[in-house]
C-alpha cells in the first residue's frame, strides 16, 4: 500500500512537472509572437467623400459630387526610439504624403527624417479628421504649401529633417515646445521635385504653453524657390512669418492666427520682382452635445498689399456630426466677399477612418 501511495505521488509530481513545462513553453511561444507581431506596421486609412455648391454671382451655379481623400497610412517602430510612417494619397493621381523615420532619444530633442508636415503655423499639423472646417484658412493654404503663392504645392509638406522636443514637463504637456527643420522647399517627392536651386529653407516654430490648454505661438519660414525665367532658373524669395494662440480643452476650441509674407514672382532688369500679402483667421468651434460640435470662423486674406483688388474674406457657419466611432459628418456655408464678385458655397463631406 505504501509502495502505491509513492508510486502515485510520483506519477502525480510528474504530470505537475510536465504540465508546468508546457506552461513554460506556451508562454515563450506566446512571448515570441508577441514580440513579432509589436514590430509589424498597423495601417490604417481614410476615405473622404465630398459635394460641393457653388454659386458666383453673375455666373451660374454649379454641384459636384467627388472622392476628395483616399488615404493608406502605415506605421511601426524598429525599436522603442525609432519609428517610421510611410502615407499614400490614391484618390485622383496616386502620391506619397507622409515618408519618414522619427529618432526619439529624449523628450528634449528628436530627429526626424524624410517627407513631412513642415513646423509652420498652429493650423498646418492639423489632418482632416481633427480641422473644425472642410477647408484650410486661406492664408495658411496661401502660405504653407497648400497652393502657394510660389506655385509650390506640396499638401503642407517637404522633403528634409527637423528636430523637435520641449522643455518644463508637466502633467500631459511641455511649457515651452519647439520644432525646426532645415527642407528643400520644393514641394513632394512624386512631383520629382529635388531641390533646384542650392538654398535650403529654414522653417520653424515655437510654442508657449502657459496651462494645458492654452498654447502661444511663433512661427517662420525663410526660403527661396527656383522658377524658369527665361530659360534660367531664379532664386525667388518665399518668406513667411506667423504670430498664432489657441485654447482647446476639448470642448471649447479658439484659434486665431495671423501672417504676412514675402513672395518673388520675376525678374525685370536683374533685379526681382516680390509682393507682399497678409492675413488672418479666427475660428470658434464647441461641442454642444458629445457628437455635435458647431463651428464659425471668419477668414480675412490679400495675397498683394498693393492691390486691394486681392482681397477677400469668408464667412463661414459648420456643423460637425460624429454618429459612430470613426465617422465624421462635416456641413460648412461660406459666405465669401471680394472685389471681383461675391461667392456662396455650400459643402457637406464624410469621412471614415478604418
């Protein structure tokens, strides 16, 4: 009796032996998948479909129905300080908006290489999910590479490095943020845009955050870009310079900014021909419900200080509607007034990101 009494505690040390072992062994072949899998890409996207009214006084109205955004985004990480985006635009003709690879060895200071959104202005990192109206300001699209006064159209991007970090760290923001970058102000990498001149632009902002939501903001871009005059390729002046606040707590959102710029456009007696424009934009958007959020902005731009001709102001009222996770609903009237004629346009668009 006592012999089978071992002999089953025996066997029963054994089987716990054997069970633990297999424990042991599903949790390393778990670890290991797990530590596959953490370094594979998440994508993720975007489609943003679009109808548009517009109605020019003294011409007849036209509507219009498009595929405004169809977005492929592709993230991961080499490490845990090094990470990489690569975003592709396929609606209309395909192209690369987003090619980078992040260094992050501190919080102070961080590198960033490839094609990006350039540190210019508070409205200009903002992506279609997260701007409160269908459209850019107009002078940020005047001035950031949305269509530029240069020509240069690049969706707010450029091809360099830049180095960003922030200093005074408090509970989930910095006292003090900036971001630098040294691009080659020639606009996308599908464009076939290498630089065409030797002059690299220098563009750059820094930020004051007094509390959480409240940010204080300096902005500048200093460049130049080569156009063909006369067979020849010119140095032409593209400077810009922008003074901006915002307040979001989440519910409430107040941003305003203001910019002027510098913009060769020839050269007459070898000397170069620039103008000078200006602008301005106040937006107040405020979550009324958790799904709704109204916005107004006013919207104020001359693109030559010299020809009032140039101006124009917008009006605009909006609506947006989050009716499930990942879907957005956004309803914008313009009003918009100049000298030339005066405009309405009407614009609904949903988004949905996936």
């Amino acid at each position: 009796m006592k012999v089978n009494k071992v002999f089953y505690v025996a066997a029963l040390a054994a089987a716990t032996a054997t069970v633990v072992a297999q424990e042991k062994s599903i949790e390393e072949r778990v670890s290991k998948v797990e530590g596959i899998t953490s370094k594979l890409p998440s994508i993720s996207g975007l489609v943003n479909t679009r109808f548009q009214y517009d109605d020019v006084e003294g011409k007849d109205a036209t509507n219009s129905f498009d595929v405004r955004r169809a977005r492929l985004d592709i993230k991961g990480g080499i490490s845990s300080k090094v990470d990489y985006r690569i975003q592709l635009e396929l609606s209309g003709t395909p192209k690369i908006l987003d090619a980078f690879v992040t260094w992050k060895p501190s919080s102070y200071i961080n590198l960033r290489v490839g094609q990006f959104k350039y540190p210019f202005t508070l409205e200009n990192p903002y992506s279609p999910t997260g701007l409160e109206t269908i459209e850019n300001s107009t002078v940020i699209s005047k001035f950031s590479g949305y269509s530029d006064e240069s020509g240069i159209g690049g969706n707010g991007r450029e091809i360099g490095l830049a180095f960003f970090g922030g200093f005074g760290k408090k509970t989930g923001y910095n006292l003090v943020d900036y971001y630098v970058g040294i691009v080659n102000g020639n606009g996308l990498i599908n464009q076939g845009n290498k630089d065409n001149n030797t002059h690299k632009d220098l563009t750059g902002i820094l930020t004051i955050n007094p509390i959480k939501p409240l940010a204080i903001a300096i902005s500048h871009y200093n460049g130049k870009y080569g156009k063909t005059i006369d067979d020849q390729v010119k140095d032409l002046a593209r400077v810009r310079t922008g003074f901006g606040a915002k307040y979001d707590d989440k519910k409430l959102l107040v941003r305003g900014e203001y910019l002027f710029g510098t913009t060769g456009t020839d050269f007459k007696d070898n000397k170069e021909v620039k103008k000078e424009g200006n602008g301005y934009y106040l937006t107040a958007a405020y979550y009324v419900a958790p799904k709704w959020q109204p916005v107004l902005k006013y919207d104020y731009y001359q693109a030559d200080d010299t020809k009032d001709a140039t101006k124009q102001t917008n009006y605009i009222v909006g609506v947006s509607y989050y009716p499930i996770k990942n879907v957005r609903l956004q309803f914008n009237y313009t009003h918009r007034t100049q000298e030339k004629a005066d405009r309405d346009l009407v614009a609904t668009q949903l988004l949905i990101s996936f």
